[in-house]
C-alpha cells in the first residue's frame, strides 16, 4: 500500500515538556542514538567510512527534527516527513544496503527515545496513560517514516533494475555491433554491469515458437539477453563449459534457439550471424527444431546454403545424369550414391544405413557408376558431386 494513504494520528498527545527535553538535549540523543546503531547493525558499523557516517547521523537527525516539527504543528509538517524519509529509502537502495538495515536503525531510535522517557517520566509528571499515549505515538512515527523510505527504497530499486537492464542490452549490441566496438569500450560498460568479460562467447539467436509467448525465461545473471527486439538474441559467455549450453534448453522451451559457435569475444558479432543464418534454415525446414540447435555441428550445411544460386547451378552440372531416370529411381541412385560417398565407399555399411539389403545396394551402385563414371574418378569431382547429392537431400527435406 502506498505510504500516502497509511492513515495515522499525529504524535499530537507527547506532552510538550517531554518535547522541549528531546530538544534541549538533542546532541546528546543524537550521539547516543548513533553509537547503538553503529553497535548493532553491522551495514552502519563503518566509523571510518564517512559516507556511512553521514547516512546514519542523517536519518537520526531528520527523525529527530520531524518529530518535534509533528509535535509543535499537530502533524500539519507529515508531508515533508514523507519526502525526507522516501529520499532516505532511494539514498539507501543507491548505495546497495539492503532496506532492513534502515528499519532497525529505525527501531533503536524508538527505542532510545522511549529509553528516554522512561528517565524523564518522574520528573515531568507522566501518568500511566500519558506514558502509553507517547509510546504509541512513537510507534505510530516510526511506522510512517519506515513506510516512506520503503516506499522511496522500491522506486529506486525498480529505476536501478531499469538503468542496469538498459546498459547490459548496450552491452550487448556493443558485442554484437558490425564493425566490431572499440574494445575498451566493451571493457568500460562491462565493469558497469558487473559483467565479467569471458574468453569465449557464442552468440544465440531466437524464434518465438508462437505469437502467444509472453512469459520471460529465468536466465542466468551473466547471460545478456534482448528478446524485446525484432530478432531477439543472447550472448553466452564461456559456451564450452560445463553444462553452460544445457542453460537453453531448459531455460528456452517456448523458443527456437541457435547456437552460434564458440568465438572470441571480438568475433560475437561473426557466432550471432551463423546463428541466424541457421535460424533461417531452421524456419524453412531444412534443419530441425525440436532442440537447440548447435551451428558446430551443421557448419557443412550453412557453406552449402550460404550460396544458394552457386548450389543450384553444382546441382545442374554434377547431377545432370539423373535427368535421364523416372523421378522414383532418380531418388534411389541419388540416396544410395550419397551414402556411398558419406561411408567410405562401403556397401554393407550402406545398407545398415539405408535399411536395405547389401545386394540391392550394389545393384544401385553399379548403375551409379554407370551413370556417374567420369565424376568417380578425381577427387575433386567427388568432392563437388557429394556437395551436389547433400545439397538436394537437404532441399528434399523441406
């Protein structure tokens, strides 16, 4: 609940003899509040350090000041307490101490005030009742001031996490940028983030695998991701070790993902484009998706598709002889032929592979050979009639 709608008397029941005692013994409150904050919250135990130093004796002396301010004016001063306290709470979430430090320095204030009206008690007069009425006024303080610097303390965390979230996806175009940034700037941004510059990346590149995905995936803290952009995209740091790639898997079933391979970290930019390149293939068919998708081990794939008109005109020279057969015995030469030149030249394997019988096998090949005789015999013509046989199993597939 917002602090601007905590409904609260005003301390308007402190007898004001008790005020004038806080007020001619402020230093001395003041100090003594301090010294058992210091003693029992280890965030402010830092009397060396002047910037802790100074956000303790603030937060003691505004409570203080406010307090007496609320007592004299009958609570006519609660909005300024407010904003003192929510720029207490965004000063403590900018300076990374955690928010529970805050409230119980807070505490010991009430507690050390109260200490002190239990002292002062005899002497000014207090009833019983007087004395309850002052401590639930100070209980009724303390919950306001603690609600406002909450309440500051989350605005600042949320424009924290905002700037930080902003500056790792400029960390991560700066990666992924072409030409490659200037390295120190890398560097630069990366110890902002805290992010610890690794010897290897692999760039990710991503495919909502529909339109309804909305929900964000946990991803590990050193992984910086994009996936608001058009095409959405990661880059992970040390690839290689252990388990780092299962991280996809499990964190990005919604997703069709592509890993790049590992580079170093000056060649992200060069692992993301082979991803996207392999993210295309992907969405025509030619590789699949049910999986990540790992580039190192369809890199033979990505060269043969990297020049799709080159590709097509392989295929019409080196698999020229096929044209002569009926579509159907067309695919059993090309299929056998492939497996033939992926396998040694060995028959039986062939078969194992292709589940058929051995001599079918040769059956094939013989005619094969009739066809493909010229093309057998160098090894760059092999060469160039596999390419041309994977590149139209390939297109088959789609």
């Amino acid at each position: 609940m917002p602090v601007s709608a905590v409904v609260a008397p005003a301390p308007s029941d402190v007898p004001r003899e008790f005020a004038d005692v806080i007020r001619a013994h402020l230093p001395e409150l003041t100090e003594e509040m301090i010294g058992d904050i210091q003693a029992s919250v280890p965030e402010y135990s830092r009397p060396g350090d002047e910037k802790y130093v100074k956000a303790v004796r603030r937060a003691v002396e505004e409570a203080l000041k406010q307090f007496l301010n609320r007592v004299s004016d009958n609570g006519s001063g609660k909005g300024r307490l407010l904003e003192v306290y929510r720029a207490i709470g965004k000063g403590e979430a900018n300076e990374g101490r955690p928010l529970d430090s805050l409230q119980a320095a807070l505490r010991i204030c009430a507690r050390v005030a109260w200490r002190w009206l239990a002292l002062e008690s005899e002497r000014l007069n207090l009833s019983r009742q007087r004395m309850c009425a002052v401590g639930e006024a100070i209980l009724v303080y303390l919950d306001e001031i603690a609600a406002a610097a909450a309440e500051g303390y989350a605005e600042a965390q949320i424009k924290v996490a905002g700037e930080l979230e902003l500056r790792r996806r400029r960390l991560l175009d700066l990666l992924v940028s072409d030409p490659p940034a200037d390295p120190r700037a890398v560097e630069d941004l990366a110890r902002a983030v805290r992010w610890t510059v690794p010897r290897t990346v692999a760039g990710v590149a991503l495919a909502a695998r529909s339109p309804g995905v909305s929900a964000r995936p946990a991803l590990p803290p050193d992984l910086l991701s994009d996936l608001d952009r058009s095409d959405p995209c990661l880059v992970l740091p040390d690839p290689e070790g252990p388990g780092r790639a299962g991280i996809l898997d499990v964190a990005l079933r919604d997703w069709v993902v592509v890993l790049g391979p590992p580079v170093p970290v000056q060649e992200a930019v060069q692992s993301l484009r082979l991803a996207r390149e392999a993210l295309t293939l992907a969405r025509r068919g030619v590789l699949a998706c049910d999986r990540v998708i790992r580039c190192a081990d369809h890199l033979s794939t990505l060269i043969i598709f990297k020049d799709e008109a080159l590709i097509k005109v392989m295929r019409r020279v080196r698999l020229a002889p096929l044209r002569a057969l009926r579509p159907a015995q067309r695919d059993r030469i090309a299929e056998t032929l492939l497996a033939w030149l992926q396998s040694g030249y060995n028959a039986n394997e062939v078969a194992a592979r292709l589940h058929i019988h051995p001599q079918t096998v040769r059956y094939r090949l013989r005619q094969a050979t009739e066809l493909f005789s010229d093309q057998l015999k160098a090894p760059n013509d092999r060469f160039e009639l596999e390419i041309a046989l994977r590149a139209r199993a390939l297109s088959a597939q789609r």
